[in-house]
C-alpha cells in the first residue's frame, strides 16, 4: 500500500497510475462504503482471474503524520493547523458524549451500578508539539500519556487517583480480576499481572490503576 500524508496536485496519484503500462487502474471514493467495497471487488477479482496486478486507488480523509517521522507544520499553514486541531477538539467531545449516553443509558436500567466500563486509549497525539500533527511514533509525553478509568460502582470507590504508570498489557488481566474471573484460568498467560489484588479485589498498593 502506498499512503501519501503529504500535499499532492490535485490528480496526481490518478494521473500517474492510470495509463502506466502493465498495471490496471481501480478508484474509489474511499469514504463511500458501497464504492469502496465495488472497485475492491473488481480489482481483486482481476488479479485473482488474470495474474495481473492492478492499482486500487481509494480517496479518503487521512490524518497528517501517519507516514512517517515528517514534520506537518513545514507544508501546513497556521490556519490549517489550528482547523486540525479543532477537529480533533470535536471528534474527543463527541467520544464524551456517546460515553455519556452509554452511562445514563445504563443508569436508567439499573444496570450502572453493577457494570465494569473501562475507558482508555491506545495512544496519545501530539497536536503542533514538537512540529509534528498526529504522530505518535515518537516517544513524547502526549504520545504515551492517555487516561485510564476503571468504573465499577459495586465494588470500586469512586474518585481514586494513582500517578504511577501502568502498562496496556494489565487491563485484560484487572478487568477479568474484577469480574471474577481467574485470566490464568483461561490460558491468558501473556498478559501482565492483573492491578488488583486477588484477594479483596481492592487496587493492589504497587500497582496502579
């Protein structure tokens, strides 16, 4: 797969591979699920029917910084920085407020009170730190910095805060301590040990959560 963050004269990929000899050229609106699921047919099925390759070209919206260790802010404007960044300001705000209507949904059940909801992140994102705009293969605070919130109101006091970090690899093994669960029980030998002690279920005191 090719993947071009960069900016790029308007038809250019299309330009280039269209007519390029021994290669068949497929395109897509990339945003449009039927479109996309059509010329992916059909390309495959060309490759698989001739043994010939094909290039699929598929548009979409692509985050800045996903192709490499480029600086964004060196080819993008002020103004389009801070739109980026306004978008990204929206798309947190609406992740809080379908976990919003998750909870009150749950509330209005009765079931709020006896549900584990866990909310974290598999990374962070730095936002014109450092140069960069959505990138986080560097190792920066605002790439490895993300919450993590274990709610489960029968058997979790609210309002505790633990500064230490801890790793991704312990919340299957926490969460599954919490439901009751024995993770070793269950062949999950790879995973870090659960952040819960396994007696009181209560948060283990050298480990965090």
């Amino acid at each position: 797969g090719i993947g071009i963050s960069v900016k790029t004269p308007t038809g250019w990929i299309a330009a280039s591979m269209r007519h390029r000899p021994g290669v068949t050229y497929f395109a897509a609106d990339g945003l449009d699920i039927f479109d996309t699921f059509r010329a992916a047919t059909a390309a495959a099925d060309h490759v698989r029917r001739l043994r010939k390759p094909a290039f699929l070209h598929l548009r979409m919206v692509r985050l800045y910084g996903h192709a490499g260790a480029d600086v964004a802010t060196s080819y993008l404007t002020a103004a389009e920085v801070a739109a980026m960044k306004d978008l990204y300001d929206a798309g947190v705000a609406l992740a809080d407020r379908k976990v919003g209507m998750l909870v009150e949904g749950l509330k209005e059940l009765g079931l709020f009170e006896s549900t584990l909801l866990v909310v974290t992140a598999d990374h962070g994102e730095v936002l014109d730190e450092h140069g960069n705009i959505f990138d986080h293969g560097l190792i920066w605070n605002g790439n490895l910095n993300v919450p993590l919130v274990f709610s489960y109101p029968d058997l979790l006091a609210a309002g505790q805060i633990v500064d230490a970090p801890v790793s991704a690899s312990a919340l299957v093994p926490t969460a599954l301590s919490l439901l009751g669960i024995d993770y070793q029980e269950q062949g999950e030998q790879g995973f870090q040990q659960s952040l819960l002690t396994a007696r009181s279920r209560q948060p283990a005191q050298t480990a965090p959560f």
